[in-house]
C-alpha cells in the first residue's frame, strides 16, 4: 500500500468521525457510516453501472469509474424510519406516526426509499457535509455522490438506511473527480 493511500484511509476514519459527531435533531443518532476499500470498490462500481444501466442514467457509469480509481470511498446513510415525533409535517403528512404508515406502503424500485424525515435528512446532510470538510482540510480530492449512496444501498451495506451517499477519495497528482466525461 502506498504512503498516500495509508494517508487516506486515515483522513477516511476521521471523517467517519466528523460524520458521527456532526449535530443532530434532538441529539439523537441515527447515521450509518461505512469504508469502502479494495475489492469492494469494485462492488460498489458494478453495483452502480447496473442501476445506471437499468434506469438510463449515464452519469451513474461515469460515477463508476471514479470510484474504481478511488482509494477508498466513505458511505454514509440515514435510517429513514426513524423519526422525531414532533409532527412537524416537513414531510408532508400530519404526523410521525402517519409517515411510518406511508413508509410501509411504498416499494419502488427508486434510488431511494420514503418516505423520510426531513429533520433526520438534514442531519445527514450536515453529517455529509461535515464529513467533506475533513476531507478538505487534509487536502484529499472528494466529490459528493448521490450515485454512490444508492449503489451502496442496492448492495445492502448500509442495513437498513433508506438514504445514502458516497464520497470517493483520492490522493494523486491530480484531482480524479476534475476532468470527467
């Protein structure tokens, strides 16, 4: 293993931690966060291509080959049946139990799965967004994907999170994530 990839398995971890302590609705925790290193950047690649394949997104292909050029890539995902029980409606139903009821009911073939509390969805936000800036401050090449996510959830990595997304990382002479078809 190169220096540089040792570097950013490390700078991984410690997102892994910016991610876990990142603020949260009511300071409770319901985020999901995974490495992908080695072989399994390979998984997660085809796992893409064939969602992309299957649903005519293009940019899921080309997300693919990123990741098979990455070091590593941290996932992090959301238990989407988890809610506050505040009754805030941000969802768009009356209630937390109403939404439950709603989640039980829908089975797509989506990227993702709903519906979802829009409170636990803007802690993963901040989780994510936390996470990057880690990254960035240990300058390694990252891109936010939401093609990522969803390959990693087609793969049941992330148990039972109904959101997710990947960030790629990269140490090389330059940004992978820069110049892409």
């Amino acid at each position: 293993m190169s220096i540089e990839k040792e570097g950013v398995l490390t700078v991984a971890k410690l997102m892994a931690v910016s991610a876990r302590t990142a603020p949260k609705s009511k300071g409770s925790d319901t985020i999901v966060v995974r490495i992908a290193s080695d072989d399994e950047l390979n998984a997660l690649a085809e796992s893409m291509v064939e969602f992309g394949e299957k649903h005519d997104y293009g940019f899921f292909i080309r997300d693919a080959g990123n990741i098979r050029e990455s070091d590593c890539c941290v996932i992090i995902g959301e238990k989407g049946d988890s809610s506050l029980g505040l009754n805030c409606g941000g969802c768009g139903y009356l209630t937390c139990r109403d939404l439950r009821e709603a989640q039980n009911e829908i089975s797509l073939d989506s990227a993702f799965s709903g519906p979802n509390c829009v409170l636990r969805q803007a802690d993963l936000g901040i989780a994510v967004g936390s996470a990057v800036k880690t990254a960035s401050l240990h300058n390694v090449d990252n891109r936010v994907m939401f093609s990522a996510g969803v390959g990693a959830l087609k793969l049941g990595w992330l148990g039972d999170c109904n959101v997710a997304y990947g960030i790629p990382l990269s140490a090389s002479g330059k940004s992978i994530f820069f110049d892409r078809k």
